[in-house]
C-alpha cells in the first residue's frame, strides 16, 4: 500500500512549500514578511498562499521534527553531560556559576 503524495495537486514545488512554513513557524515573522523574503530570492507568492500551507502542512512537518529528535536522542545511548563550574565577577562582587554542558 503506498502513502498518498500529500503536495500532489500543488503546482508549487515541495521544496518551496517547506521553506516558506519552515520560515513562518522557525522565525518570528509575519506572513508578509514571508512572501517578501522569498520574493528576494525569485520566488513569488502571494502571503495567503503561506497562509494555506501553513494550515495545511504545518502539523505533517511538525510530527516530522518530533520523530527526528526523538530518533537523534536515542541514538546516543550514551549520553552525557557534566557540570561546568566558574566564578565570575558581577558588579564587582565575585560570584560562584555552575552550567549543565552535554555532549
């Protein structure tokens, strides 16, 4: 059984679609701000278009990242992470700062 092409009826390419939801979702912009960012780069839309596709796309690519992340997480099964320790002078008082650094 094969999955459906969910960009199948869209003459614009997947490619596109992706960039300008990724953009929508990733930055915080305006859906204007979109169309003229991708008008910078040949590519004209209209801001409903991002609009739709954000819509209509947006939950497919976010389920897309969480099985990313998920996938990248569990494939360090080991691991780590460690204190990073210093002291560091505030208004000239020294201060003690500890940080959590994995990896």
């Amino acid at each position: 059984m094969t999955k459906d092409n969910p960009f199948k009826y869209f003459r614009t390419s997947r490619e596109i679609i992706r960039l300008a939801v990724m953009f929508y979702v990733r930055f915080p912009l305006l859906l204007r701000n979109v169309e003229d960012l991708l008008h910078e780069r040949g590519i004209d839309i209209s801001h409903e278009s991002v609009r739709f596709w954000w819509n209509r796309f947006g939950p497919m690519f976010a389920s897309e990242i969480r099985k990313k992340r998920v996938e990248r997480m569990r494939s360090w099964p080991q691991w780590r992470w460690h204190l990073g320790e210093m002291f560091v002078k505030i208004n000239g008082k020294r201060r003690y700062r500890w940080r959590a650094v994995d990896r």
